[in-house]
C-alpha cells in the first residue's frame, strides 16, 4: 500500500495497488480515501481522478467525520435515541436499580427513556469501553424488537400485495435498510425499529417490490407507489434523520 495526496485539492489517499485489477476504484471508509489501481496506472492518471471527484470525496469524509462524532456522543448518558420514531433521552444506569424479580435483560423502554443497565464494575472502566457496551446491548435489543415486529408486518404486506418471498432475516447492516435477491430472500435492518412504524411499513412494501422488480426502475417505484402512496415521505424521514439511525 502506498500513501499518496493531492496538493491542490489536500486531499491524502491511501494508494493500494494489484495485479488482478483492470480499473481505477475510490472507496471512502472510516475517514479515509482508498485509491485501488491496476499496476500499470501512473501517479498522473490517479491524481486526476482524486482532482476530478473531489467535490464527491469532501462531501463522503465530511459525512463520515459526523457519524463518528455522533457515535461517540449518542451512547452518551442523556443522548437522545430514536425508538419506533419517538426519541428517547438514554439513561445508563446500575444493573442493581432494578428490582429483584425483574428480568436482567439489560435494556428496559421507559414512557421517555431508553434504560440500559450496566453491571457496577462497568463504570469503572474507561468511557470507551462503556460506551462500547451500551451500544452491543442496545443493538441486542434493537433485534430482538426486529424479529418480534417485522415478520408479522413482512406477512400482513405479503398479503396485501400478493408477492410471496421464499425466506427472510433479520441482522444489522451498516449502509442499507433491506434487500433482496434474485432467489426471493429478504433481509431487513434490525435498526428499522428507531423508525415509525409507518417508515418500517415501506421498507417492507420497497423489498417486497423487488420481487418483482429486481432495479429501481420506474416501474419498480410505480409498484411501490400502488401500495404505499406516502413512500416518498418515508424515504425522506430516513435521510433526514440517517446520521443518528446509522450506527457503524
């Protein structure tokens, strides 16, 4: 790997060349720009291309620099976490607050809260790693919402649309809300469940759609439109609200 930057734009890129590579490919991840090149790719060829999709490459490292610094700061004590698209302040709490006979499952929803429970011992450990835990026992909950949720809504769609699907899983993605192949098998974000429920209901109309329309094509979203009129307003709730719905 190489290390590479364009004066004139200040943008620094990490240069990874192959063998097997026929194109040139930028990838930004966690803050950083990727340039992946054939061997026979000089150094002008690839500056252009940073110099040519610069404006795209500020706008990918302004994006993700907020979604670090939102991940730092969301699993925080009195941060505000989306929960079926009502926002909750988070209250990390000792494990012994809860009653005797109450069931340790770590996380508990609050008329206004979302409370996490964390051993004693926790807290003694550095900020990072609370958070990190917080954020594993959130998810662990955010997912077990999903597969008691979802697959009664994914039926109830199922039947109002008359598109049938072979299986479908639940898990956390990091870029999409759900998907769909060729084989008929949906997967559904198991984060879906920080959006109403009428958001999560057209995320399950869009995948549903592609069994029909493997594309985004016009008449996929003419499909989509049939069933579930207010889609474009689903579809703007999510980009309005991505940097806290976006867990990396």
């Amino acid at each position: 790997m190489e290390c590479g930057s364009s004066n004139h734009l200040t943008i620094e890129y990490q240069l990874i060349r192959s063998d097997k590579r026929k194109t040139l490919g930028l990838q930004v991840k966690k803050g950083q720009v990727f340039v992946r090149a054939p061997r026979f790719v000089g150094k002008e060829q690839i500056t252009a291309l940073v110099q040519a999709k610069s404006s795209w490459l500020k706008a990918k490292l302004a994006e993700q620099q907020l979604l670090l610094e939102n991940e730092v700061s969301l699993f925080c004590q009195d941060s505000e976490i989306w929960v079926r698209g009502t926002l909750k302040r988070l209250d990390i709490l000792d494990l012994s607050a809860l009653p005797p006979d109450a069931s340790k499952t770590g996380v508990r929803e609050l008329e206004q809260a979302i409370a996490v429970f964390l051993p004693a011992s926790q807290f003694a450990c550095g900020h990072e790693q609370v958070t990190a835990k917080v954020k594993k026992l959130l998810e662990l909950w955010f997912k077990q919402q999903a597969q008691q949720y979802i697959p009664a809504r994914l039926e109830f769609w199922s039947g109002v649309t008359g598109l049938s699907y072979k299986s479908h899983k639940i898990r956390q993605y990091k870029a999409r809300w759900g998907s769909c192949n060729s084989r008929a098998e949906l997967s559904f974000n198991s984060l879906l469940m920080m959006a109403p429920d009428w958001v999560i209901d057209y995320v399950i109309v869009h995948e549903l759609c592609h069994l029909q329309h493997l594309n985004h094509s016009p008449a996929f979203w003419q499909l989509v439109a049939g069933f579930y009129p207010q889609y474009a307003l689903a579809k703007q709730w999510l980009k309005r609200n991505q940097v806290k719905l976006n867990w990396k």
